[in-house]
C-alpha cells in the first residue's frame, strides 16, 4: 500500500492528541467515533471524547439579552451519545497505558482505499513486560449501526493472565469553549441514562434526550478467539464485560461489537439493536473489513482523483474525498455537517456548505448520495415554510442558515438569518443535479416544489423600484458585510432560481402534464405566479460598478473604508474573534468569496474582462479568515489565466487538515474546504463545467504535475479525464449521445469512445 493511501501520524504531545482524534475519527454518515484511545489519557491530557449520531439531537433554550419578535427560541446540538469506545487492557497486574512505562514503538494510521484505522503498539510496563497491541476498528458502510473493534495481543516475554475490560460509558457530555462562537459555548449534560442491562452476554445502554426526548440504543456483544473468565458489572450510566485469558495464551483475539439505533430511524431502537447485534456479532471481523473493501472498491472506482508528481498532495485529496464520504448523511433526515461526524464543531449543524461545496462531488460522483441529501431539503421544508411566516412572509420557504431538523438554530440574525441566498444555494444545487442526471423523476417527485417554494420567497422580500427588482436587507456569503440591500451574490442566485421554475413547467407541461396538474394544485401555483417569477428574474438589478468596470458586491460596499490590513497584527486573525462585528462591518473586508463565488457558480451571465477585473478588487481585500474561501478563488483565478494563484491558493485547500494550518482541526475536519479542494481540481485546473446541452472543459495542467486524472459520470455516462502536459485523453462509456466540449472544440459521442486532444 503506497503512502497516498495511508495517512500516519505518531506524535502523542498535547496538540497531536486533540487534532488526530479529529483526524482518525471513523464514521459512515450514520455513526460518528473520534479517533481517541480506547483506554484514554492520563488526568494531565486533556481529550474530546466523542461518539455521535448524525441528526440526533438535543433542543435546548436560546437566551437573549435582548430578543425580538421571530427570533429563534430553541437550538439543537448534536449530542454526544453513550461511549463504546472504551476498552482496558492489563497484563498480569498492570494496565496498558502508553504514558507510563517504555513505548517501543508507535503507529497509528488510517487506510483510505480500505475503510479503517490501526493503532499499532509496543510496549513494555513498568515492571519489563513486553506486548505488542494491534487495535483496529471501522464504522461500517455496509451496516450503518455498526462500529467495530478488533484487538490482536501478542505476548513478548512474559506468561501471565492478561484481562480485557469493555464498557459501555453512559456518563458523557458535550464539548464546550464559551470563547469560540465556532464551538459550543453550553449544554454539555445532554443525555439521561434510562436503561442498562445484560442478557446473554450482550450488553445494552440507552438514553434519552432531556428536552427532544429522543432515544439512542447502544448494544454491544463481544467475541474472542480463546476461552476466558467473564465477570459482567452493571452500574447507573454504565456496563462492563471483564475477561480474563490465562496463561498459555501467547495470542488473542478479542472484537467488540457495538450497534447504535435511535428513534430517528428505528421504531424500536432496544428491540431492533438486539437483533441487529446477533446478526453482526456472527461475522469475523476480517469478514466485516471485506465487505468494507468491496464497498470502497467501488467508490473509489469513480470518486478518486490521481496526481502525478506530488504524492503528499495525492495523499491530501484522498483523505478529503474519504472524509466526504465518512461525513455524508445517506438518509432523508441527515445531511453533511460542517465538522462531518468528527468532532462537535458548529454543533453538528448543517449550512449551505453542503450545496455548494460538497454536493458538486456527489452529483457528479456519487448521484444516489447526492439524492438523499436533495431529499433532506425536501424532507425539512415544511419547516422552512413555518419559518418564513415566523418572519413574515405569506408564501414561499426560508430555509435555515444553521439547522438540524429544519429550525433555525443560529441565535446571531445578522449573519445567520439574513442569509437569505441559502435559498438560491439549495435551488442551484437542485438545478445543477438535474443537468448531471437528467433525472425527470426527481422533478416530478419533489424538485419543482422545492424551487418553486424558494423561488417565493424573493417576491416576498424583493420589491420593483424605477423597473428594476431588488431585494434588499439581505447578508451574503461574506459575513464580514451584513443587512445590505442588493447583494450580487443574493441577487444573481435569486435571478437563476426564479428563471428555472418556468423552465421546468414547461418541460413537465410536454412530458407529463398530469404530473404538472398534481403539483400545481399541491402547491397553489398559477399562471399569474409564474408570470411573476419571470417578470422578476428579467429585471433583477445586479449592481455594477461602472468607474471600476467590477460588479458591485452591494450596493453600499464600494462607499466604504477599505480595512487597514497593513497595520492588522497576524495574530488578529481571524477577525471575527478580535473586533466586534460593527466594526468589521463598516470596512471593505471580506471574510470569504461572494462576488467571485457568483463569477464561479454563474460565470456565463458576466464577461470575462468583468470577472477578472472583480477578482482583481476583491481578492485584495478578502482574508479568507474562512475556509471555504481559498477553493473559489483558485477555480475562478484558473479560469481567467492566473496559474500561479490558482495553484497557490488550491494548496492552502489540499491539506488544511492534515497540517492543521487553522489551528482548529481539533474541533472536527473542515468539510466544505474538503470539498472546494475537488472543484478546485475538477472545476479549475479541469474546467469541467455541465451546461443545459453539453459537458465543457479547459485543462490546464499545474506546471509541477506530470499528470491529473478523474472521473465523473454524466446523465448515466462514465467519463474518465487525463490530463497530461501535451494532451488530454477522454474515455468516455455510454450508451446515448452526449455532447463534449474540449477547449471551445464540440466533440458529439454516441458510444464507447477514446478521445485524444
């Protein structure tokens, strides 16, 4: 196995610790394990044990100093859930720990073609006894519920009985850091314990939510490849299985089993985790690492993207694109958070992160994922619904800035509710999954609805003045800049979301016109509405800065004081947590790409010569203090010919977490930059764009490569991209006709197809 498909990393110092507990978490879009030691750190090391549920939540009350009418009452956290990591292992009568005694040796790693992590140890204690410990464990892809573990003990020089002690913790908490508004800064004790029990030696503990009153079941069962003592302790929050292996045994073998149910999908998370227990518990673990091998086989038979020339760099975007696939939700009620299932991060909240940043690689990767995250949208839009009445609006869905469940959870409304474009993001993304597909099913199904609701909401908060259609009091993807009127970005989404819906009439009105007649009446939409969406999106005003030749960001942006970077210290960044928001927002700073961010998503309603006199402007004054922002400005400098920063600022995307240059990986990996690091390849050095009627790519191969391939799949066709230093190659296998542009020269493909250009 080469290094670019391993990821190392031995330190034990204070920092290590905490950033590769983000870094070896094992999930599977279901369950969510942190990388720490089963038999944890001494007091003096400080650990965020976590183990968590994608959207199992709790509700807990927002306070407010100040409120004001519509502000949200509640937020929900994703809750730190019983602990089945835990495992203790002695030798004769010393306890294995790695900050005692004489660590000989030291490795932990993840395999990222196969689907697990090893800590591999070995140790002499005190008192001169040599083990070596291999410890494996894996989230699985094929059974959602279960986390597994695998011991393999190896006697050196000694003969005594060894004892390996399981639990199940039910006294945890959540992380908190009341001075990192990107944490949660309260409501650590979120669980009661209300069950812990034994049968037949398998163990089960479950909890209950406080306030939303939800149930998690963790079961466990263990097997082990010799005969032992086993002695099963209940207490209050917890339960231990202890098994004692005399002497004679030179090796075992130990795996714990541990399956995690809730009542967000199961009727009877006891009686279902039992079940499922008896059924996984059955199978070697080595068969249980098979089936996860086969499963990433075939995601990565698509998914990866291969470098030449750089094998850090080609380790880099593999551990992002497995970090995406750990992180996913692949059921209607989950999505992907902004920490994935790492770490607790944002809380475990959803943002618009997951439309632009990451559902790019899914659709045109894995487009079933890419459907149930579609379907989440659908899933939760009664609840964007109410909230737009919560905010005064008659028709139409506003979706939350931060959510789990579809409430808004963001307590701070000028740069959470404000963000209004969230409803543009979701449309676009629905819009762009629909040229990937071609899938009419979906539009059918539930896709019209959803940007038709959206598409409401900007005749809400938009009104004409002197022809033109304005929205105003609106706060883009630049939350240094808040409440404005005009933001391009909002504007420019808007104008595409409230376009489509006409377009998609009339394409059922030919295909399926008794489809169209369902949704019409589902939904009360009329001729007169729809004249309405296209009034609106004919005359959207989107500033433009004439002096400059650039669009404007707002329209007051351009009035204000550019922001005193030079005399800014580095160590006040990012600004957010040394200035008080009015002072940031009274300066031309951005803390991410917005204006350019529109020039990427929606670069043919602009001129080339506009779109890089903005990038020229803007790129001055941004920070980049978020890390969604290095990924746009790489695709957008690639295409307007910048290859330096183009490469430049795609580097500072590649490894963010793995060299923790944020210094807060600690708190979970960055999700959205992880996939900004794949566009920034696919969408940039590639070109690859999915227009209405045709694919379109400009490779541009980075001077330090020797070569960069891909592949992608396109309304059922497999494209396969290599791009070289003299050419690009393009085998393409389909069974229909599809149309490729390569560097403006239109190729037709009607079946399986080699393409050298």
């Amino acid at each position: 196995m080469t290094k670019a498909w391993i990821v190392e990393e031995n330190q034990i110092d204070q920092v290590s610790l905490l950033k590769n507990e983000s870094l070896f978490n094992v999930a599977n879009g279901y369950i969510g394990i942190r990388g720490n030691f089963e038999e944890g750190y001494p007091a003096d090391k400080v650990s965020i044990r976590g183990n968590y549920i994608n959207a199992f939540y709790e509700e807990a009350t927002i306070t407010y100093g100040e409120k004001a009418f519509g502000f949200p009452e509640t937020l929900q956290k994703i809750v730190n859930v019983m602990d089945g990591q835990t495992v203790f292992v002695t030798v004769g009568e010393e306890r294995v720990n790695l900050f005692e005694g004489e660590l000989k040796d030291l490795k932990r790693f993840v395999n990222l073609k196969e689907g697990y992590y090893t800590r591999q140890i070995h140790w002499v204690s005190p008192k001169g006894k040599e083990v070596k410990i291999d410890i494996t464990r894996l989230a699985s892809f094929t059974t959602l519920e279960l986390f597994a573990i695998h011991y393999h003990i190896e006697k050196i020089n000694f003969d005594e009985e060894v004892i390996i002690e399981s639990v199940i913790d039910g006294n945890v908490e959540n992380y908190t850091n009341p001075n990192d508004p990107r944490v949660g800064a309260s409501h650590a004790q979120l669980l009661n314990i209300v069950k812990v029990a034994e049968e037949n030696q398998v163990l089960q503990v479950v909890g209950e939510t406080k306030v939303s009153k939800l149930q998690v079941a963790l079961t466990t069962a263990h097997r082990t490849n010799c005969e032992a003592g086993i002695e099963v302790n209940v207490a209050e929050k917890s339960i231990a299985a202890r098994y004692t292996f005399d002497k004679g045994n030179a090796v075992i073998e130990f795996t714990k089993y541990n399956v995690y149910t809730d009542t967000r999908r199961h009727t009877d998370p006891v009686a279902e985790g039992i079940c499922l227990i008896k059924q996984v518990s059955e199978q070697g673990f080595e068969t249980i690492k098979e089936a996860q091998k086969a499963y990433l086989e075939t995601f990565w038979e698509v998914a990866d993207i291969e470098i030449l020339g750089d094998e850090a760099l080609q380790q880099g975007l593999r551990f992002n694109i497995y970090q995406l696939l750990q992180g996913v939700g692949k059921d209607q009620v989950s999505n992907i958070g902004a920490k994935g299932l790492s770490g607790e991060g944002y809380e475990g909240h959803y943002f618009w992160d997951t439309e632009i940043y990451v559902m790019p690689f899914f659709t045109l990767c894995n487009p079933e994922i890419a459907k149930q995250l579609l379907r989440y949208r659908y899933h939760i839009l009664d609840e964007a619904r109410a909230r737009a009445k919560e905010l005064g609006h008659r028709k139409g869905a506003a979706y939350a800035w931060r959510t789990i469940t579809g409430k808004e959870c963001s307590a701070y409304f000028p740069a959470g509710t404000a963000q209004y474009h969230i409803n543009g993001d979701i449309a676009y993304t629905y819009i762009q999954y629909y040229l990937a597909t071609g899938d009419q099913a979906f539009i059918k199904d539930f896709g019209l609805e959803v940007i038709c609701e959206t598409a409401r909401i900007w005749l809400e908060i938009g009104h004409f003045q002197n022809g033109l259609f304005r929205i105003d009091a609106v706060t883009g993807p630049d939350e240094y800049t808040a409440i404005v009127n005009n933001n391009y970005y909002t504007n420019q989404l808007a104008k595409y979301n409230l376009s489509t819906v006409g377009k998609w009439v009339k394409e059922l009105e030919e295909t399926d016109p008794e489809a169209l007649k369902a949704i019409c009446e589902k939904i009360s939409l009329t001729q007169e509405e729809l004249d309405g969406f296209e009034r609106a999106s004919e005359n959207m005003y989107l500033p433009y800065d004439e002096e400059r030749g650039i669009c404007a960001q707002d329209d007051s942006f351009l009035s204000k004081a550019v922001w005193d970077f030079e005399n800014t210290p580095k160590e006040n960044y990012p600004l957010l947590l040394h200035y008080h928001p009015l002072t940031i927002y009274r300066y031309q700073v951005l803390k991410q790409a917005d204006v350019v961010l529109s020039h990427f998503l929606l670069e043919d309603d602009v001129d080339l010569e506009a779109i890089k006199k903005s990038y020229d402007y803007y790129e001055k004054i941004t920070t980049h203090d978020s890390s969604l922002s290095c990924a746009i400005y790489s695709i957008v400098a690639s295409k307007i010919g910048y290859e330096d920063k183009a490469y430049k600022y795609f580097i500072e995307t590649a490894r963010l977490d793995l060299d923790n240059t944020h210094n807060n990986t600690k708190d979970g990996v960055h999700i959205a930059n992880m996939g900004g690091t794949w566009m920034a390849i696919v969408y940039g050095f590639a070109g690859l764009r999915i227009k209405k009627d045709h694919i379109s790519l400009e490779p541009k191969l980075p001077a330090k490569w020797d070569g960069l391939s891909f592949t992608f799949l396109h309304k059922g066709a497999k494209i396969k991209v290599k791009v070289q230093k003299d050419k690009t190659i393009l085998e393409v296998f389909t069974t229909q006709s599809i149309q490729i542009k390569v560097k403006d020269v239109m190729y037709l493909v009607e079946e399986d197809t080699v393409l050298e250009i």
